[in-house]
C-alpha cells in the first residue's frame, strides 16, 4: 500500500497483533532505510555503503550498530550527566545478533564498507524490540540498492502453557518454558539463540520448525515492500577482489592437513588412531576440568581462553561452541590427511 507516508506493507501475527513495515519517509538519504513498528514498538533501521572498495581490502568490514534512547519512552537521564553514555550489554548482544544473521547474506565478492543501523524511536511498555531488530536491518537492505542475498529476519518464539508464541508480551514471556531468537531465511535456518527449561528434543524442533514458518512470511513481505521501490530493482555492481590462492593453500595446509580433527572420521581413521586421538582429548578435557575448578571459572570459557594461549591446540569458533583440534606432534597421534 503507497500512502503520503511512503511505502507500508503488514504482518499479521494473529490475535489482531501486526508488525507494519514503512520505508520512504525517514532518513531518505540513506541507501535504505525502514520503519518496523509492532504495538507502541517502533525501530528505525538505516544502511549506507560505500560506493567503492578500497585498494587492497581482503574482508566485509561491516558494523552494526543497536541503539536505545532514553527518549524512546519518553523519558532523559537525570543527575548530573544529562548525556547518555557508551552501548549497554544489552545492546551490545543485540547488535551482535542482527550481524551474526546478516553477514553471511552478503556476496563473496562483495566488500564494501557497510554500516547498519538500528535504533529504537519509541518503546511500548510490553513489546519487546530485539526481536524485531534483525527484521528492520534486513528490510532496510533490501529496499536498498546493496548487494545481499536475502531477505532474512528473527523472531523471538516462546511456549507459553503449552502453546507456542511468535513475538510475546514481556509479561506473557515470564511464565515461557521455552525461549529462543531464531533467525533464517526463506530457505534455511541461519542461527538459534536462547534459553528452555529442560524440554524435549522434539519439542525444541517443533518450535524451530514454527519460529521457520513466521520467518518465512516476514521474509516473502520484505520482498513485496521492495518490489515497490524502485532504487531495490537494480543493485550495485562492484569488481571481483583477487583471491590470494597461494596464502589459502598454505594455510589449508598449516591448519588442517596436519591436525587430528575430533571426532575423527570412521570411514578414513584407523582404529588404533580413533582410540589414541580420544585418549588424547580425555586427557585435555581432565586438565582443563581441573584448572576451572580451582579458578572457579566456566567449563566452556576456560577451554576458549586456553585454546587461544596454546598454540598446540587451535579453537574454530561457531556460535557458542567451538571444535578443539590437537596437534599429533605433541600428543602422539598421526595426522588425519
């Protein structure tokens, strides 16, 4: 629907709960930009990118940013600062959320500059915005005329007596057995985020499989908005970077060929290779149980701290989780080529 106030299009959660998407009337001169409002909740997403890559750059140096404003409920800090200060933690994992999702959407080639920002406009008192920052980034992306391989979005799904929930009241989230950030895209699932109270298998996939088919709508809605605008029907066009293929193969060779990878794979490890390698990572999971116990620190975080000091043992970082990788030399094992 085109309107004086741009461009709307509207999500219907049920329950006569909507998230109306708006784009062509704020900050038009950025590349894009979108209002995203559900309830009283209204979040402001910009992108802007440069037009060109710079000489030598060999990554996306994207950042994205998540701001909340005392001024979104009305309200200014009080004492003596009046100024407000540096990104909460919580803002701060917002943002790192919406980039987790986002930064695998772009093209390969593509490695420009880019700047995403989120910022909450105005706060409803049982309308929580984080799960609709991934949705404002994405959309504001794809009305613009950026390269990105989506659209993606989040939803925040919750089981509430036993019925699930897309997008519930803060009030209604407390008594939530099961509470997840779940971000994908019309084909996929890219990330899962969250918090349950000891749940079933099946019931962790049957909530996924509901929080999919939310997405999947949001998705197909970003679509119809940027069919609308003009600016998203041609994108940017930007040269392919060369590729250092000499430093790829001397890194594939340095990090991987000579490692033993657990858990080893049956089909091309010997036996006696598969018991040595998880004799090997008995013996460091022992000691690193050991050390956490008299620094009374986290299992998980005492293996990501030590694997970054040792350079016998390399950590590849997922997510929340992380693959160990021994070196045979220093434990005994032979290399899994």
């Amino acid at each position: 629907m085109s309107t004086q106030k741009g461009i709307q299009k509207t999500i219907d959660l049920g329950e006569g709960r909507q998230i109306t998407l708006e784009t062509g009337k704020l900050a038009k001169q950025a590349d894009g930009s979108v209002v995203v409002r559900m309830g009283d909740t209204m979040l402001l997403a910009t992108v802007v990118a440069k037009s060109e890559i710079k000489e030598g750059q060999s990554f996306l140096p994207l950042s994205v940013d998540y701001q909340e404003k005392y001024a979104a409920a009305g309200r200014f800090p009080g004492g003596f600062f009046k100024r407000e200060a540096r990104p909460s933690e919580h803002e701060i994992l917002i943002s790192r959320m919406v980039d987790r999702a986002l930064r695998p959407m772009f093209p390969d080639y593509y490695q420009a500059e880019t700047q995403v920002l989120i910022s909450l406009i105005s706060a409803g008192k049982d309308t929580l915005p984080d799960a609709l920052a991934g949705l404002a980034a994405s959309t504001a992306l794809t009305v613009s005329d950026i390269p990105f391989n989506g659209p993606i979005s989040e939803v925040r799904i919750a089981r509430i007596d036993g019925q699930f929930e897309i997008n519930p009241g803060m009030t209604a989230q407390e008594s939530a057995d099961i509470d997840l950030i779940v971000a994908g895209t019309l084909e996929n699932i890219i990330m899962v985020e969250g918090e349950t109270k000891e749940v079933s298998e099946a019931d962790l996939l049957e909530a996924i499989k509901e929080a999919h088919g939310a997405i999947k709508t949001q998705c197909q809605t970003q679509l119809d908005l940027a069919a609308e605008v003009e600016k998203s029907k041609t994108k940017r066009e930007y040269p392919p970077q060369p590729a250092d293929d000499e430093l790829k193969e001397d890194m594939h060779k340095a990090l991987y060929q000579n490692y033993m990878m657990w858990p080893p794979n049956a089909s091309t490890t010997s036996t006696s290779a598969r018991k040595a390698s998880a004799r090997c990572w008995n013996s460091i999971l022992k000691a690193s149980m050991k050390r956490c116990w008299k620094k009374k620190a986290t299992w998980s975080r005492h293996i990501l701290e030590t694997s970054k000091r040792r350079p016998s043992v390399t950590s590849c970082s997922t997510p929340r989780n992380a693959w160990m990788v021994a070196s045979p030399t220093k434990y005994g094992t032979s290399g899994q080529k």
